[in-house]
C-alpha cells in the first residue's frame, strides 16, 4: 500500500512555467491586460461549474484604489486567454465596452440564467453549459 502511495506522488514538486495547471489561488489576483499590456484589472474570484468542474467566469476587480470604489465584472472565462509574456491574462476589450459591460459584486447570485444569459450575449460567447 505504501509503494502505490508513492508512486501517486509526483516525481518533483518543482513547478515549471510551461505547465498548463495552475491552483485557482495562485489565479485569483493575477493580473488582466490588454494585448498591448495595458493593465485591466486583477483576477478576484473564479467560479466554477461544480457539476462540470469547468471554470465558468473570472470576476475581474477594476478601478477604484487600495480596495474602496472597485467595480466587478465578471467575465466568460473562455473570453480570457493567457499571455506567458505578460505574466497576465489578455482581455481584447475597448474601454466602452469594459465601462458598459455587466457589473456583479463577487456575492452575486449566479443561480439567475437570465443574467447569465445576458452575460454570454453581451460578450458574444458560447454559455459555458452550452458547451
């Protein structure tokens, strides 16, 4: 029993930058930029379909200073992508958009389809249960 432990431990538990998984916790906080590098916002939270165990939305923190007066938005998780370059996630969006685009504090009540629905459509992507 011992060696079958064993062998389920991984063989180092160096991390190295070209692996695709990463602990939500070491996401949440990381930055978001457009492609150009400029800074968005941060990374708060990431929700996550608990039937599925997909990653369905990033809530993005933006504006405000030192945590007073910040806006949330969260965003399809598939409209995210990451940039290795600029240690962020890359977000193609105008300021318009981003300045209209649907707020949500991170408490948001996610069981509402409907604003979800608007969510998707607004960003014009596929809904992550429509997948």
């Amino acid at each position: 029993m011992q060696d079958q432990a064993q062998s389920m431990q991984p063989a180092s538990t160096e991390t190295t930058s070209s692996h695709a998984l990463i602990a939500s916790d070491r996401v949440e906080g990381t930055e978001v930029r457009r492609p150009d590098g400029e800074y968005l916002g941060r990374i708060e939270r990431i929700m996550i379909d608990k039937l599925t165990g997909r990653s369905a939305y990033a809530v993005m923190s933006f504006g405000g200073f030192m945590g007073f007066g910040e806006e949330h938005y969260p965003i399809p998780w598939t409209k995210l992508n990451y940039n290795p370059s600029l240690d962020a996630y890359e977000l193609a969006i105008t300021e318009d958009e981003l300045r209209n685009a649907p707020k949500g504090a991170v408490e948001t009540d996610w069981r509402d389809r409907e604003w979800e629905t608007r969510l998707h459509d607004y960003y014009r992507m596929q809904p992550y249960w429509g997948y």
